[in-house]
C-alpha cells in the first residue's frame, strides 16, 4: 500500500512491540513482488510453478525463487503438489494462501450500513448489514462503522471475541490477519486525504476528516472512497469490461454517481472528484437539487422514481449515459445500486435503448455500447471498499 496516500497496512503482527513478525506491506509493494502475487491469486488452489511465474512476468528465474521464498516464510504463499514436466523432475507448484490477510469493507449509505470480511482472494467471511443515518452525526456514524468492524473481526478471524465486545479499536488491531479498513460512502471527497465535502443532502459532513478519525478509533489502516469508485474498483478486479477494461459504473440508489474505469484502472482525476456523474445539468430551467443546482440528472432520476415512472427514469439515466459515451467513448456500461436492483429489466433496457438510439444517429459501424447489469448485487460497494485494501498489494485497479 502506498503509504504516500496516508495509507499503509500489515499482514500479520499485532500492535507495536507484539514481536509476532508478519509481512510489511511497504516492502510487499513492489512492482515485482504484486506481479508474482496477483498471478499465485489467479492461479487458484491448482498454483502455479516457478518457471511459470518467470515466464509470465519476464523476471528470471533466481529473481523468482526470492520472491516466493519470501511469501513462503511469510505465510502469503504455500506449496500446491508438484505437476509433471517436460524433461527432468516435477515442478512444484505454489498457490496463495488466502486466510493469510483480510481486509473490512464498510458501505454507508444514507440510510443504511453493510460491512463484509474478505480474505486474500475477495471471498466474503462474514458480512453485517444495519440501518444508519448519515446525518445523525459523526460520533454515531463512527460508533456504527466500530461495532460493525469488531463484530465482523471476531467472528471472521475468530480472535479476541470478549475484547472485540469491550474495545473495538484494540480487537482489531490486535488480530494478526488484518490489513485494515475500506471504507465507502457518497461524495464527493478528497481520496487522498480521507476528508469528506460537502455530501449531497448532508452539509454537515463538509471538511470532515474521517480516515483519520477512524484510523485514531479503531487502530488500523483506514482508506476512504466514493461509493461508485469502490463498486468500479472491486468490478475491475473481478474483471469486468471490456477490450482493455474500459467502462462506466453508474450507481443509482439514494443518490446517483459514477465510477470510471480506464484500462483496469479507476479514474479518480486529479483533485479525485471524477465521477460526479448525477450533478451533471441536462434541464436548465428544471427542478432544484439538493447539491444547489439545478436540472441535475439526480433530481429528475430520482423524482421519475418517486412517482414510480421507471421508464422515464431509465430514460434520464440513459441521457447521461449517452452523455459519457459521447465524451469518452467507454465500452461499457454497467448499472448497479438498490433502485436498478428493484426493477433490473426496465433500467438495462431503457438506459440501452437510449445508447442504442444515439448510435443509430452518429451512424456507428460498431453500435451501440452495451448495458448490462453490474454483478454483486447489494454487498457490491462494500466488497469494492475492502478491495482499497487489497487490489494495491496485487497491483490492480489504480490509475489515480
């Protein structure tokens, strides 16, 4: 993890001066090491042998067996049997060990928390989902996001379950296996820095300095993104896409934003406010919004919802779609959050109908761009938010 962001994590070792060794992340973080790594996750529990680990990342051979005798001692890496050769003796086959390290993910919605436990290859341990008021205030916001992380630890990892009731912070940054916590919430946001603005709906959050808040509370490293940016992130792991991984995340659930992904990589632009994809204005005379403006895709998605048109919702979402496929030429869009998820047909079929309708007037040889629905269903945003943890260690899914 790149500790320049403020963002660091660990594999194993609790608290300072616990003496329980484990892997530091900073010296994992190199090019060659992620490589080595991403390539023993992709391999699955059928691993991948030395030589090919050369092959595939154009290391040597000696360069090769450094790394892996490394993930070895660390526990990150485990023999997986041997697999005949060409000439001379088997290969031994090495896999990754995915309980070695785990990563929390939290999404705060709203109106709603959900928090999951994943290990190493983003399998989901153990999950939690309880209602929240984003504007009930940061002290109750932050006790939410506490109790969710500990119960989540002691039940996932299975350590310290009397201590995780008592000191949430302590449980977790006692338990060995922990990289720390993703978090995920409406924007915008400074990603960087870990400081809320001025969150659509809830002025009070403006300047808030939340990953270091948390870091304070709970005693482990803590990165903070949008929620689009998070769901994009965990789809490009997952590899969604197309061609080179190129698309459009568009989450319509109590608000509605973007994630952007170029060649596998989130997009966050230089101040990380890419994306605010629902306060782009399409109707200048049109209603207010609560960001201020007005005849903001939001506002005329959202009150299409309200009054149950879906299909003049699925409309207003497929003008900005078409929007962004006319400024970036994306090859692909992808529809998630708990309004599409209620009516997944009619938002597909109408935000395509709109491209499909754009295409047919520019004339295209390649039509239009396709819409699907984004897999992960309702826990998306939170299994993205724990992939701000781990993507970085096998060096995925950054473009800054």
């Amino acid at each position: 993890m790149n500790r320049s962001n403020g963002q660091g994590a660990r594999i194993g070792g609790g608290g300072a001066g616990t003496g329980t060794g484990g892997a530091n992340l900073l010296a994992l973080r190199s090019h060659n090491t992620a490589l080595v790594l991403d390539l023993l996750r992709t391999a699955g529990a059928e691993g991948i042998s030395r030589l090919e680990l050369a092959e595939r990342t154009g290391l040597t051979p000696q360069a090769v067996s450094k790394i892996t005798a490394r993930l070895r001692d660390e526990g990150l890496a485990a023999e997986a049997g041997r697999r005949a050769s060409t000439g001379g003796k088997p290969r031994t086959v090495l896999r990754l060990v995915p309980g070695a390290g785990h990563a929390l993910g939290v999404h705060l919605d709203r109106d709603e928390l959900r928090a999951v436990l994943v290990d190493l290859d983003g399998t989901v341990v153990a999950e939690r989902c309880a209602p929240l008021d984003l504007g009930a205030g940061a002290e109750t916001v932050l006790e939410g996001v506490a109790r969710a992380a500990a119960e989540l630890a002691a039940e996932g990892l299975g350590h310290l379950v009397a201590e995780a009731a008592r000191v949430p912070g302590a449980a977790l940054a006692a338990a060995p296996t922990l990289l720390g916590l993703g978090v995920a919430l409406p924007g915008p946001l400074d990603h960087v820095r870990g400081v809320l603005h001025r969150i659509t709906g809830f002025p009070g959050w403006d300047g808030y300095p939340l990953r270091e808040a948390l870091e304070r509370r709970l005693g482990v490293p803590v990165v903070v993104d949008k929620d689009t940016n998070a769901a994009a992130l965990g789809l490009a792991v997952g590899g969604a896409g197309a061609g080179d991984g190129t698309f459009a995340y568009l989450h319509l659930g109590t608000g509605l934003g973007a994630g952007l992904v170029f060649g596998g990589g989130v997009h966050r632009g230089a101040r990380t406010g890419a994306g605010e994809f629902g306060h782009q204005v399409v109707q200048l005379d049109g209603p207010p919004c609560t960001c201020g403006a007005r005849g903001c895709i939001e506002a005329l998605c959202l009150a299409a919802v309200a009054r149950g048109d879906l299909a003049e919702a699925a409309r207003v979402l497929g003008t900005g779609a078409a929007n962004l496929a006319g400024l970036l030429d994306i090859d692909l869009v992808l529809l998630g959050g708990r309004t599409v998820a209620a009516a997944p047909g009619a938002f597909v079929h109408g935000v395509g109908a709109v491209l499909d309708a754009r295409a047919r007037r520019e004339g295209g040889h390649d039509g239009a761009v396709p819409v699907r629905l984004a897999p992960g269903g309702p826990r998306a945003v939170a299994e993205g938010a724990a992939q701000l943890l781990l993507a970085p260690l096998f060096g995925r899914g950054e473009t800054g």
